[in-house]
C-alpha cells in the first residue's frame, strides 16, 4: 500500500469521532481526540498485522529526537508499541489531561 493510500480520513472506532487526514506531510496512526489507534502494524508501516484490535494509549514519552510518543497496548493482543504523536495532534498539555482521563477507564 503507498503511503498516500494510508493517509486518509477515518472514524475512531474507540470514541466514533471523524479524523482527517494530515495535510502536512505526515500521516496520523490515531484518534487526535482520544489517542487510541488500531493495531494494523507487525513493525511499523508495514500493515501486516492480522489483529486489528484497538490500541489503548497506556503512557507518554519524550524524546529530543522524536519528540513525544504515545505508548499502546492493544486491547485484543496485548501487544504494545509506540506512536509519534501527530504534530497538530494536540496541544502538549491536552495530550497529559487525556492520558490521565484514559488511565482511569
């Protein structure tokens, strides 16, 4: 699948919002509102994933070079895997409230 295929709008099938595509470039691997994502990589982008379950964000991380990143676990497998946060995900303190409000779920 190329890469301008994955980039495409999509409805969260954790809080059914609708989420856009970016259009700066960069591709979004989950909801802006509620950070889940959905389990479709065996490594990253490679779509081979036969799972398909929801990715519940379980922490955050910071890295000079790759900036935040949204840890998953996914709810079916229980595999876990990192995510950039999308850059106009979110504002920084947004991404902390909603961690939280996840954490207590």
């Amino acid at each position: 699948m190329s890469r301008l295929k994955e980039n495409t709008a999509f409805q969260c099938e954790n809080c059914q919002a609708s989420v856009e595509p970016l259009t700066n470039g960069s591709f979004r691997n989950h909801c802006p509102f509620c950070l889940y994502s959905k389990h479709l990589d065996m490594k990253p982008g490679d779509r081979l994933s036969e799972c398909k379950g929801l990715m519940k964000p379980i922490s955050l991380d910071y890295t000079g070079k790759k900036g935040y990143q949204i840890i998953h676990e996914c709810i079916k497998c229980r595999k876990i895997q990192r995510n950039k946060v999308a850059s106009n995900t979110i504002q920084e303190d947004d991404i902390l409230s909603l961690m939280i409000q996840n954490a207590s779920k």
